[in-house]
C-alpha cells in the first residue's frame, strides 16, 4: 500500500498512512484527524450557518500552524517542548505533530 497519495484536483501530496488527511473543500493537508476537524465550522444544511472551511488566517488566529512538512497542526509546540521532544528523539519529530 502506498504511503501516500495525490488530489486529483489540486494535485497536492496527501499524507500517510492516514493520521491526517487532505480537505477535498479547502485543499489544505492536516498532520491529525483532530487538526482537519478544527478546520471546519457551520452546520450541514443550516444557510444561517453553512458548513465551511475555515482559511489560512482564521486557522493561525485559532493557534493553528504548518509543521515542517507544509501540514496544519492543531496548535504550534513551545520552543521549550520541542527541545524536550527532540533530546528524547533526535530525528526531530517536528515532522511528525
């Protein structure tokens, strides 16, 4: 199985094997289910509040931020945390959260 695959649309990178994925609305890659469910706002069928995705600056007002790999994160790691993270792991797991 392949470790990743390419939007038909956009032709964009999606990541694997699935933590994350890539919106099919917005074409944005995410690092983690929960970080692609942030992303998106409104109601399925409510056109007071429609479902939608939320853009690049709403995304870094709510801490959201691109990893190394130009995926969105849920929120961005302290420089302190990510000192911790990568003594205890030197292959710099920034890539990976």
């Amino acid at each position: 199985m392949s470790e990743h695959g390419t939007c038909a649309v956009c032709g964009s990178e999606i990541p694997g094997p699935f933590s994350g994925g890539h919106c099919n609305s917005c074409h944005q890659g995410f690092n983690s289910n929960y970080a692609d469910g942030l992303h998106r706002r409104g109601e399925y069928g409510n056109p007071k509040n429609p479902r939608r995705c939320l853009t690049p600056d709403e995304m870094r007002e709510r801490g959201m931020s691109l990893n190394t790999r130009g995926l969105w994160v849920s929120k961005a790691l302290r420089p302190e945390s990510l000192t911790e993270i990568q003594g205890a792991n030197s292959s710099g797991v920034q890539d990976d959260l």
